[in-house]
C-alpha cells in the first residue's frame, strides 16, 4: 500500500515561492533589464499572485536587491574552499613569514593570484550562473543600490586579495594604484570567457566553453599570463 505524501507546510509553501519569485527575477531582471519587467510578468513567470512581491519583499525594487543578495549569498558559497585557505595564505605573507624569501613570497602569490582566477572562470561559467550573470553584467552598466551588494559581499573581498598578492609579488606591503589597476586586468582576461561568450564560441569554434575540456585550456592560459605578467 502506497503511502501519500504529506502536503506541503505553510512555512514550506512560502519558502517556495519566495524562491520561486527569486529565480524568476533573475532569469527576467536579466532578460529584459529592471524597468521593462513588469510586477506581472514577475508573478506571472513565478507562478504565484502578484500581491506575494510585496508580501515577500515590499517592492519590485526590493525585489531586485533580494535577487543580488541571493546571488552574493550562491558566489560566496562557491568561493568559500578557496578563499579561506588563499586569505590565511595571504596572513601568513603578511604576519609571520615576512622574512621568507623574496623568490618563494613571489611564487606563493603567483600560486595564490591563478588559484583565485582559475577557480573563478570555473564558477562564473556554471550553467546554474547563466541567468545570475546576465543581471549582474546589467547591473554592471547601469549601476543601482544592488552593486553595493554585489560588491560588499563578494567582489570586495576577493579584488582585495588579488591586488594584495600582486603588491606582495612586487616585494612591497602597500598596494597602489598599479597594483588595483593590474588585478583589474588580470580579472578581464577571466570575465570575458563569461561576458563575450558568443564572441568566443564563434571565435573558437566551441559549443560551449564551460565545457571541461574548453575549461582547463583556459585555465592552463590565465595560470601562464600570470606568470609572464607577474615576472
């Protein structure tokens, strides 16, 4: 004898929607931009009523920002494995280990820089990231109170280390504006792999390249610029 399932509870039935509108917004808010998405285009897209946007977030505004805070929450939870161990790399550069040799402080920091980037070209092209980075290269162009999000949450953190470790390979303690400025680039050559998709597919000849294959020559390429660029 079979035994029926229970239905959802009302706890569960509002954590899905609430998800629910999330996904739908990002997938919309990134389609279409902010203004040409309408409360029931949202709803519609959800599944849900209209009156549940602002019974879950106020506003289409409030809305949006949830959308990044989800996303900052999913980025973080991806970059953690290797933050963590590439931030008590850096302390220990920084704190204890100051009289380590020039030569190995500079190899640890080039280790730590291709690190960082090669496991973020992994994870900006997840196909579970198509609609996040859509909305967050919108937000990119045309800024509002969400890049604040964005930034103090993830990317704040992470162009922090990478400017540090590029000061630190240079032999000094204090980045400046060539060090941000080199992070900045270093950066590019991993976003346009996400940002200039169609131009690469075409380009390469590539179905996709988030593929594993497509993925490691990419990766072996940004390890050896940072190498020539560093040295």
């Amino acid at each position: 004898m079979r035994i029926s399932e229970h239905p959802p509870s009302s706890k569960n039935r509002s954590e899905l929607t609430r998800q629910a509108l999330l996904d739908s917004a990002t997938r919309l808010f990134g389609k279409h931009g902010f203004d040409a998405t309408s409360n029931r285009l949202l709803a519609e897209h959800a599944g849900v009523n209209q009156a549940l946007i602002g019974y879950h977030f106020g506003s289409k505004e409030g809305l949006y920002e949830a959308v990044f805070e989800h996303i900052a929450e999913r980025l973080s939870s991806h970059l953690a494995p290797v933050l963590l161990p590439i931030e008590s790399e850096l302390q220990a550069l920084t704190g204890g280990e100051r009289d380590t040799a020039k030569s190995d402080v500079k190899k640890r920091c080039v280790n730590a820089i291709s690190t960082l980037l090669e496991n973020y070209v992994c994870i900006i092209n997840f196909p579970e990231f198509e609609d996040s980075a859509r909305v967050i290269v919108r937000e990119q162009l045309d800024p509002s109170n969400a890049f604040e999000i964005m930034w103090n949450k993830v990317m704040h953190k992470y162009m922090t280390a990478l400017t540090l470790f590029i000061c630190l390979s240079k032999g000094r303690t204090a980045p400046d504006q060539s060090d941000r400025l080199m992070s900045i680039t270093l950066m590019g050559q991993v976003l346009v792999f996400r940002v200039a998709r169609a131009s690469i597919n075409r380009h390469m000849q590539w179905e996709e390249p988030h593929g594993a294959d497509n993925l490691e020559k990419i990766q072996l390429l940004i390890r050896s610029n940072i190498k020539k660029i560093l040295d």
